[in-house]
C-alpha cells in the first residue's frame, strides 16, 4: 500500500470537481476526498458539473486539476460530460468511477482519453493508487510547465537584454567611429601644417635659384654684357629643373591630402621616397642620413595616402628624438622584407629608444611622451588605426641604439 504522506505530497494542492448522482455516496466520498485535496466540489449529474466546471474556469481563470465522475447519471451521463469537458479542455485529468464493467463500455472511455477507471464498490487501495499516479503526473506537468515558463521569461529576458547591450554596442561603436574620425582629421590638420611649413622652406632654395638667374641675367643686359644662345638655353634648362622640382613637391602635397583611400598594388620603395621629398627640407635641416634596403621592386597592398601619414609620423617621431637626447650621428634605416604571407616594413632609428615601462601604450590615443604643447599622442595611434584597417600589424621594439618599428601588411585578400 501506498504510504498517505506520499500521496498528501502531491495531491494537497490539487482542486477537484466529483460528479456524482447518488447523494450519500457522493458526500461521503466528498468527506474523504477533502482528506488529500485543496478543494472539492460536488456536482449531482452531468448538466450541474459541466456548469460548475465553467464557473469555477470564470472565477479563477484555470480548470479544476481533476474530475472525477459517474457513467450513468440522469440529464447528463459521464460519456457526454466526458466529451463535453474535452472540447473545453483537451488536456482535463478525468477519473471514473462506476459500476458498469462491460467491454463496448470501457471501449468508450478508452476512446475518449480516460486511463483511469475504478470500479464500484471502490476499494480504498485502488482509489489511493489511482489518486498518487494521477496526482503525481499532474504535479509533474506542473513542474515541467513551471521551468518551461520560467525558462521562456529567462529567454525573454536575455533577448532583451542583448538587444539593449547591442544597442549599447552600436552606439559605442559609432561613438569611437565618430573620435576616430574626429582624431583622424586632427592628425592630418597637424600634418598638413607641418607638410606647408616644409614645403615653404623647401621651394625657398629652387625659387631662389631662379631669382638668382633672372637677376644674374638682367644685370649682364644692363650692362652691355651679350647675352648669348648658349647663355640662354643654360638659364633656361636651370629654371624648368627648378621649376620640375617645384612640381614635383607640389603634386606629392596634393596626392598626399586626397581623401581617395583606395587600395593599390604599389612598389613600396617609391612610396616611401615619395614621402621622404615631402619631409626633403626637415631631413636635410635636421641632418638625417636616411637609407632604403631591402627589394626596390616589392610591391604591398596599401591605400598609399593613409600609408605616407605612416612614415611622416614615424620619421618626425624620430626626428624629435634625435633632437631631445641630442643625437649627433642621426640615421633611419627603412628594411623591405617579404614574408610568406604579405611585406614586413622595419623603420629603425638610433635616437635613444623608447623606455620598456611605456613601449606597450605608445599605440593607445592621447599617451605622448613629449613635453605638453609639443604633442598630441594621436600620431602612433592613427598609424595603428590605419595599418589595422589595412588588416596588418603595427608593433615596436627596442635595440641596441634606438626603437624599431615593424609594419606587417598582408597579401591582398
């Protein structure tokens, strides 16, 4: 026999609708159902339980857990309530009790879903065991229907969460676009800067070489010198060279402030002579010895405009630190190397390195080692950016005389 304690521990907080058309069978089974249930109705037939089955729905808004029922009653039988309770509540746990054991009957229930039959006069073990299997699949519907409830809200709630973290996300992300933007532009406001205060200085010479002629020329004729074709031509050839070289500068100015950022296959080597006339005036003022090795003919995949904002960083980086420890021997070296898998740029100097407590953050925006007034800290943090987009590497490493820094560019993907 089943122990009433593991009964009771299912079946305490089930409600219970007992149709029954006998009245003194009806209220002594109601007396011991109310032993083992939360609640129990009575009904007398199958008309009056089908109306306190849907009272009871409209009252507290969920069906009774079980009902127990009769077959033969007057105006409604339990057949009819049975398939009447059935196209309310496809999912109503119905028990039988009846005195009809005959086949085409039990057919019938069988028909209708019921699995639980006891038959009149009802044995007290019978009862208990059909009340614990019922009760117990009941109690575990609940329990399965409860996680799945609660696993559904957790559900709901992560959705909702990752879309507020994913509005968060693309917020921040738009934000740090919109500084990198911003600070790209600031860089490349201070390089413009720089790129006119050189090309000033650098058009003084060829500019002055051809006032020198000019001058040179008019003061023979004013005084009776002759001026000879020979004399001519020479002048002449002297000025478009100057003038080539005036071009020359110019052009590379302009190209480097386009905001064309298309990739291109190009011969690195030029590219980094290109920006080396740029910097002509501050190399030669500053009495930079710089050297190009490696492959004149390696070709890497680069938007060349973004790549010079590169080089002119690194160099005046350099340039800066010749001066602040008072290097005397000042020499880059840029090394052209192909790796199996894109261009390895090592742009080496020897102005004294940089201390290992801050190599790691030179990278990071706004960190600058210079004294305040005298820089941004957007330089080395740009140049990331831009060797990032490209899909390569910047990094920096100490030797013996100074710092070098590495850029890996892949093969074109």
């Amino acid at each position: 026999m089943i122990n009433l304690k593991d009964i009771c521990k299912y079946t305490k907080d089930l409600d219970v609708l007992y149709v029954e058309d006998e009245e003194t069978l009806r209220n002594e089974n109601i007396a011991l159902f109310e032993d083992f249930f939360e609640k129990v109705d009575g009904a007398v037939n199958g008309t009056d339980g089908l109306r306190k089955y849907k009272e009871f729905y409209k009252k507290n808004g969920f069906y009774y857990d079980i009902v127990i029922t009769d077959i033969n009653m007057p105006s409604m039988g339990g057949h009819k309530l049975i398939e009447e309770l059935h196209d309310i509540n496809q999912e109503q746990h119905i028990v039988v009790i009846s005195a009809y054991s005959e086949s085409s009957r039990l057919i019938t229930l069988i028909d209708q879903g019921i699995e639980s039959f006891i038959l009149k006069p009802v044995k007290i073990d019978q009862l208990l065991h059909t009340f614990y299997k019922v009760s117990k699949h009941i109690q575990n519907n609940k329990l399965a229907d409860k996680h799945h409830k609660c696993t559904e809200a957790l559900n709901k709630q992560l959705e909702e969460s990752n879309d507020i973290l994913n509005k968060k996300v693309q917020q921040q992300v738009k934000l740090v676009r919109e500084k990198d933007k911003m600070l790209f532009q600031q860089s490349k406001l201070a390089a413009m800067g720089e790129m006119i205060d050189a090309i000033a200085h650098q058009w003084k010479q060829p500019l002055s070489i051809v006032a020198i002629q000019t001058s040179m020329m008019r003061y023979n004729l004013n005084n009776g010198q002759v001026i000879t074709e020979n004399d001519i031509l020479t002048v002449s050839d002297e000025i478009d060279e100057q003038v080539n070289l005036l071009v020359e500068t110019i052009d590379e100015f302009r190209k480097f402030f386009r905001t064309n950022i298309k990739k291109e296959n190009v011969p690195i080597n030029q590219e980094i002579k290109k920006v080396l006339l740029l910097l002509k005036n501050t190399i030669k003022m500053n009495s930079i010895q710089i050297d190009i090795l490696g492959d004149e003919n390696l070709c890497v995949y680069i938007a060349p405009n973004e790549f010079k904002h590169i080089i002119i960083n690194l160099v005046n980086n350099s340039k800066d630190a010749f001066i602040e420890n008072e290097i005397n021997d000042r020499k880059i070296f840029f090394e052209l190397l192909k790796e199996d898998k894109g261009v390895l740029i090592k742009v080496k100097d020897n102005a004294g390195g940089i201390p290992e407590a801050i190599i790691d953050k030179i990278f990071i925006a706004n960190f600058t080692t210079k004294e305040d007034g005298k820089g941004t800290g957007i330089g080395l943090y740009m140049s990331n950016l831009i060797v990032e987009k490209m899909g390569g590497k910047i990094w920096a490493e100490n030797h013996k005389d100074g710092v070098c820094f590495n850029i890996f560019i892949p093969n074109e993907l």
